[in-house]
C-alpha cells in the first residue's frame, strides 16, 4: 500500500467528492503541484460502486505501477461510515491498447491491498499512449460485473526524478563465438528471463505471426536487420547470423510473455571488425524518401508537424518509381500489411508502430498509414517493411522530429 494513497484515504473519504462518469474514464490532469491528491475515478454497476485510484504524478511508460481501487456496496449506504467495503472479492484484471488492437493483452494478478474493500493491480505499460483497463469483479455470493478506465499513460522519458526499477524481464543474449567477427556466422542464444524467478520464460504469446522479433542494429543506424530466431522447448531462441560490419550493435527483442503483454528488449553486443566510416548518429541527415526494387516510399507528413508525445497517424505513399502510379498489389507480411520499425538518433529508443487496422484499403491504395508516438524530439530512422510477388523489401527513411514551442 503505497505512501501516496494511505494519504488519500485520510485526507478523502470514499463518497465525499464521488466522481460517477459513464463509459470510459479519462484521469484528471496531472498537474506541478507536488501535493495534488491522487486523482479518483468512480464506476458503477448496479449496487456497486468501484473507485479506481490513480498517483497524483500520473502514469509513465516502463514504470511499474500498483494502481488501488476501492469497492463497495452503494445499496447500504450509511450516513457516517459510507457504503459498506466488499472483502474477498475474485478479481481479474486485463489491460489492452485499444488503439492498437493488435498488441497483446496484459493479464496482471489483483491482490489485497489490507484495507477492507481496498485491491491493487500492478500494470507495465511499454509506451505511452491511451489504455483500456477491465475489471472482473465476483462479490462473495454476487454476480460477477465489469467496469473499465481509460489510461492516458505518459512517455518514459517525462518521467522525471521517479526511481526507474528494474523492468519485469531481461533480455541475455549470448554469442558462440562470445565476440563475434564480421563477416564470420556466429550463433546466438537468446534467453527472455524474469526479474522476479530469475528463470528463462518459456510461453509466449504469439504477435504477429511470431513469438519473437528480432532486430538486429548497428549503434550508428547504419546497419538493420530484422530476423525470427528458433525457439525451443526451454524457451531458448537461437540464431545464426553474420554481422556486416565491426563495432557496436543494439539487439533488440520484441516479445510478449505470456499474459503479460508486450515488451522491447535491448542487449548491446561488439562485433570485432572493420566498422563503417560513419560511425556516429549526430550525423543523420533527413532523408523523406526511398526507392527499393522499383518501389518508391515517401513519407507524406511534414516531420515539423508530427507532435511529441501523441499517437497518431503517418503515411507514407507506395508507386512505381518508373511510372509513378500507385502500388496496389502489396501483400500481407507476418500478419499486417506491412511493418515500420523507428529508432531515435540515441540508438536506443525504439517507437512501437503498428499499421493502421481501422481503415480495410491501407496497404491497398497506394499508401500505407501507421500509428506512431514520438516520444522525444530528435532524428528517427525508420525501416518500413512490405512484401510484393512474395519478396520483402526494406524501405529506409530518416526525418527529424523537432522540439515543440512552449506557449
């Protein structure tokens, strides 16, 4: 039971301020004020009533975060101590991106907070954007009801001043031979392992057709490539690759274990070698657009306009670099349409984009749109992924994202 929230219970009984929203829930605005109250949001069904209790400085991206909710029993309310708190209630929680339908669930255990009627659920989110949390809730000899949050969740990065815990999983990778030579096949044994049991994880929910993504990336953006390593029985993923190129490279593993939703890991790894001549990130150039095996991709946004720190759409245009007439004959690819990986100019920052699912032509029309977040200004490089007559080709495209104006 967090310090924040003990707080809250003294200084805001539950029915002094109530808060009765219908549908989904949008959190108060997180405001300076270091001594704002937790915000409190309320739910009802039938005789029930659940407050769901958010910290005062909001929600951030890779922060775990153990968010309280209070439930009761409104049909007897007493006029002194309020509506009577339900004990030993079943609870299950499930935490999606509605957005983004097609990122895994997030199943987080419920538990007793020791306060009657007081329970916790401990979230993750892997970026920041808007997402849905349900609640199952079976009352002792009720009948089970739902209710559902919306929750706006902030970038990792604004997150300033909070302690960064250790994330739920790790990423070891480790390399035969242990440094490997450009040029050279080495074989890569990739392990998801928990923070808490510290053992290998062995079930993963499949994402995109795959139980793993894979990207492997040279420091300086200069080098990508995106592979699907063997998993086996134990949970091991193994790999056989050859790096291009010496020098630092980032390895980043896009997995989701099961029921506990999607994550990107990152293991850096030196590849012994001569390097590329470019070898810094402070060096990219914008560059809108690209033509790989007659296909010309260009992003149709101006890079000045994408906002931080907001979801939303980007497109990009797909024709004949000969003719110029719109691509329509692109082909599903690992279960989307196509795939775009962004990473900032750190090297590190990987943005989750998902194609667009809302719109059936997407892909089909000449374009194809993506939801992305920025969560920081700076360049990003991207590598838009697709499939024609059954080859998968990789567009590259720089553009620098700029810091927005204070009013």
């Amino acid at each position: 039971m967090s310090l924040t929230n003990s707080w809250f219970r003294r200084a805001l009984p539950f029915g002094a301020i109530p808060i009765a929203l219908a549908g989904l829930l949008m959190s108060a605005p997180v405001q300076s004020n270091a001594q704002q109250k937790p915000a409190a949001l309320t739910q009802k069904s039938g005789k029930y009533s659940v407050d769901l209790r958010l910290p005062s400085e909001g929600l951030f991206a890779e922060q775990e975060t153990d968010i309280e909710f209070h439930v009761s029993d409104t049909s007897m309310d007493d006029p002194v101590q309020g509506p009577p708190p339900i004990v030993k209630a079943a609870i299950a929680a499930r935490v999606t991106m509605p957005i983004m339908a097609s990122m895994p669930a997030q199943l987080p255990k419920t538990h007793s907070e020791g306060v009657p009627g007081d329970y916790g659920v401990v979230v993750y989110f892997p970026h920041g954007g808007d997402y849905r949390l349900d609640l199952k809730i079976s009352p002792p000899g009720g009948a089970p009801f739902t209710v559902a949050y919306k929750l706006p969740v902030g970038d990792a990065h604004a997150a300033k001043g909070r302690f960064a815990a250790p994330r739920p999983y790790t990423l070891e990778v480790v390399s035969d031979p242990r440094t490997p030579e450009a040029g050279k096949p080495a074989t890569l044994t990739i392990l998801i392992r928990s923070r808490d049991t510290k053992q290998a994880v062995t079930e993963f929910d499949t994402v995109h057709e795959r139980q793993i993504h894979f990207m492997v990336v040279s420091a300086d953006l200069q080098r990508f490539s995106h592979e699907h390593p063997v998993v086996g029985a134990d949970g091991r993923f193994t790999l056989t690759y050859t790096f291009p190129t010496g020098g630092e490279y980032h390895l980043f593993a896009d997995v989701a274990p099961r029921g506990a939703g999607s994550f990107i890991l990152m293991q850096p790894l030196r590849v012994e070698g001569p390097a590329d001549s470019v070898r810094s990130t402070h060096g990219l150039t914008q560059n809108l657009s690209d033509t790989v095996d007659g296909i010309e991709v260009t992003l149709k946004a101006d890079p000045k306009t994408l906002p931080i720190g907001r979801t939303q759409p980007i497109t990009f245009s797909v024709r004949d670099a000969a003719s110029h007439a719109p691509i329509t004959d692109l082909e599903p690819y690992l279960g989307a349409m196509a795939h775009l990986m962004l990473i900032h100019q750190d090297g590190t920052t990987f943005v989750h984009s998902h194609p667009d699912e809302s719109d059936p032509a997407n892909g089909h029309n000449g374009s194809l749109t993506f939801l992305a977040r920025f969560p920081k200004p700076g360049f990003y490089r991207g590598w838009l992924q697709m499939q024609r007559a059954g080859k998968v080709e990789t567009a590259e495209l720089t553009w620098e994202v700029p810091a927005q104006k204070r009013p």
